[in-house]
C-alpha cells in the first residue's frame, strides 16, 4: 500500500469514527420515567439529533439550534438555523427558546444534549444588560485580534445565560445527559459550546484579563 493510499485510508477512518449516526446511538442513556426533552447546538447538532431520532425508542420532544445550510429533515424535533461565528438573533431566539424547554422539570425527567463545534456562537443567550449587539461586536473584535477558541469563550461565558452550565442548572433537578463531538484539542467540555452543561461558574478575572490582552 502506497503512502497516499495509507494516509488516505487514515483519514476516512478517522472521519467515519466521528460519524454522529455511528457516535450518538452508542452513547444514548437509559429512557427515564419521565418526559425526554433533547436540546443542543453545533455544527453537527442537526446530525446528531437525526442518529438520535432513528435510535430512540419513544417519545421525544426538544430543539437544536446549527448553522445556516445545515438543517436536516426530522419527524419529532425541531432544528432551526443560526449565524456563525458571529451570533445573531436566530441563535439569541433560539437559545431563549432552549432555556425555556429545560425549566420546570422533575427528577423523572430527561435532558439529552447535543453538542458540537461551533454551539458557543449558535447558542447565545446574553445576560442583562449585555445585548446581542455587544456580544457580536466583542466576538468580532477577539476574532480580529486572533483570539484562539479558548480565549473567546472564556469571554463568552460570564456574557451568557446558558453558557459555563447554564443550561444545567436551569434543568434541575432533572438528569442530564450530554454527548459531545469535540473539535477541541485536549476537548475540554469548558470550551467545547462554552459548556452550557458543564458544572461551575464562569471567571470573570479571566475574562476580564484575556480582553485586556487582546486590546
């Protein structure tokens, strides 16, 4: 075999691998006896939540929030389109719309999330008296300075309702479940969606230092 062919063949492995029809259904949670209510936001939530739909047996109800021309068809849940890498108000809705889904649950319940790369600009609730526009424009101007991943969505989260386990402590006291397609190095869940499911709270000193560091 060839090098072009081993490196070839490689490379499809290692795509295949990460493939959500093969990853979701692999790690789905035991139905609970109570609702299950899937959310989840990235670039592949839309996939991820199709391997879903086919895998599980009964009912489902909940929201995905991809990217713009990265809808798929589904029966039971929804998916809707928004922006990135820049927030907008798709995401900003849709987000609200997410937070909403998860309140109100009990014990019984479920909390399936979905996440993927690209969820901290897709799933963007702002914290008042912060406003999308500011939020776009500081994602912007990180971006600009060449801000690495880490950095903007240590500056997201204190900016964010759902973000630093948001979404976690508004799901309480329900279990949640999250299954996450890294495109992270080292996939630190913290940075990954900016961690909307992930137990802590966002630092603010840090935040705070990396704009100063970025002018």
């Amino acid at each position: 075999m060839s090098s072009a062919v081993l490196l070839k063949s490689m490379f499809q492995a290692a795509v295949d691998a990460a493939l959500p029809s093969l990853c979701v259904p692999a790690h789905l949670p035991l139905r609970p006896k109570g609702r299950t209510v899937i959310i989840g936001a990235g670039k592949a939530s839309g996939a991820m939540a199709s391997a879903l739909e086919g895998a599980w047996e009964g009912p489902l109800e909940g929201l995905v929030v991809t990217r713009y021309g990265y809808r798929v068809p589904m029966e039971r849940l929804e998916v809707v389109e928004a922006a990135h890498p820049v927030p907008d108000a798709a995401g900003r809705d849709a987000a609200r719309r997410i937070y909403d889904l998860v309140q109100g649950l009990t014990k019984d319940d479920l909390v399936l999330c979905l996440i993927s790369g690209g969820g901290s600009a897709l799933l963007e609730a702002p914290r008042s008296p912060v406003t999308l526009a500011d939020l776009a424009r500081t994602t912007d101007w990180l971006l600009r300075a060449g801000a690495p991943i880490e950095a903007l969505n240590a500056v997201r989260r204190p900016l964010s309702l759902v973000k630093a386990g948001g979404l976690l402590r508004a799901a309480a006291p329900a279990t949640v479940h999250t299954i996450i397609l890294s495109d992270v190095l080292g996939n630190d869940p913290r940075v990954i969606a900016s961690g909307p499911t992930v137990a802590g709270r966002p630092d603010v000193t840090e935040a705070l230092a990396i704009l100063e560091r970025f002018g």
